[in-house]
C-alpha cells in the first residue's frame, strides 16, 4: 500500500513524533530507513539479527521517549542520533553478559556528541521495562488495553476489535480503571510515575 512507501524529512518525523501524528507511518520509515545500518553494527560486535532486531525496538521506544521529552534538539540528524542510540543500548547489553567484545569494537565511529544525552535512553530503557512489568501484574485485559493504546497509539476502535467489549464506551471506562489502578500500584515510585505521565501526556 502507498502508506508503506511514506517517506519524512528528520522535521517531520520529530514532529509527528511530538505531536503524536502518524506514528505508525513514521515508525515504519524508520525501520526501513535505518535498521539494516544499525543492524551492521551489532552484527559486527558479537550479536546476531535477533540480537539487532530486539535492540532495534528498543532504540524505537527510547528514541520516541527522548523525543517527546525534548531531548532531540536537532543538533545532530536523526540518523546520527539513532545510531548513539544503538550504540549505547548494544554496549550496555554486552555489559550485562559480561562479553570482552565491548572493548574491540569494529565500528566504531569516534567519540559520539550525543553520549550524554544517550545515556538518558539507556535510563529510559530500563525504566520502560519496569513499567511494562508493573503493567503486566494489572493482568491480561488491562496490559492489552494500556499498551494498544498508550505505546502503540491505536486508537479506541482499534482497541475494540482487539478485546470482547460490546462498544467503545466500555474500552474508554476500562482504560480509565485500568490506567488509576497503575498509578496507584506505581505511585510511591517517582521515576516510575514520571515515566507513564510522560506516556500518558505525550
């Protein structure tokens, strides 16, 4: 379909990100657009594809997050950005395995300007993933709604065909509950709640 085709300047992507428009469209210029160069990265430091498919969702997510928080100010290109992105998630998941492969790097591109601001991705990364947990303990129905809804921006329609709800009205009175029922669970934890506002706001 010509949907997949869409292409965006860097504006236009970091403004429908902001804005919350096109997202879905955006997202899939991204993939098309960078993920075989970011791919060559891992690949090329003791990962495989699923390696360097899993990372990429996470640069996604982290890359909308840093977004919507402001943190993208156009200083390098998008391209540039993702690539820090990647970098620094990919590091740190050779970090955690305790691989001596960090240290011999085939690609690497000299010392990143956006290093600071890439280590909030890495924050933002793991904080997404604690919300995804306290997420999932809401249960099946609640976990499906909030992440349709908040992390894949569908829309309430598209949420009703994805659930047995009789209408709309009912998705939206389920979202609600499900969505005071988080923030009680996660509310004693500030970064945590900082995080779904942001989510919630964005």
């Amino acid at each position: 379909m010509a949907v997949h085709s869409k292409l965006f300047t860097d504006g236009e992507l970091i403004r429908n990100l902001t804005e919350n428009v096109s997202v879905d469209d955006s997202i899939r210029f991204l993939y098309r657009q960078y993920f075989d160069f970011l791919k060559t990265f891992v690949i090329s430091n003791s990962g495989d594809i699923h390696d360097a498919e899993d990372i990429f969702q996470e640069v996604i997510i982290s890359f909308i997050s840093l977004v919507k928080a402001g943190k993208f100010r156009g200083e390098s290109t998008v391209k540039t950005f993702l690539y820090s992105i990647n970098r620094n998630l990919w590091l740190n998941e050779l970090k955690k395995r305790g691989s001596s492969q960090q240290r011999e790097l085939k690609y690497e591109h000299g010392k990143e300007e956006n290093d600071a601001t890439v280590g909030l991705a890495i924050e933002s990364r793991e904080t997404s993933q604690r919300l995804m947990a306290a997420i999932g303990e809401l249960g099946e129905t609640c976990k499906k709604i909030l992440v349709l809804f908040y992390f894949e921006s569908c829309s309430i329609k598209e949420i009703l065909g994805a659930v047995n709800y009789e209408n709309e009205q009912v998705v939206r009175n389920k979202k609600h509950k499900c969505l005071k029922k988080l923030e009680e669970t996660i509310r004693s934890d500030k970064v945590l709640y900082q995080q779904l506002k942001q989510y919630v706001n964005g």
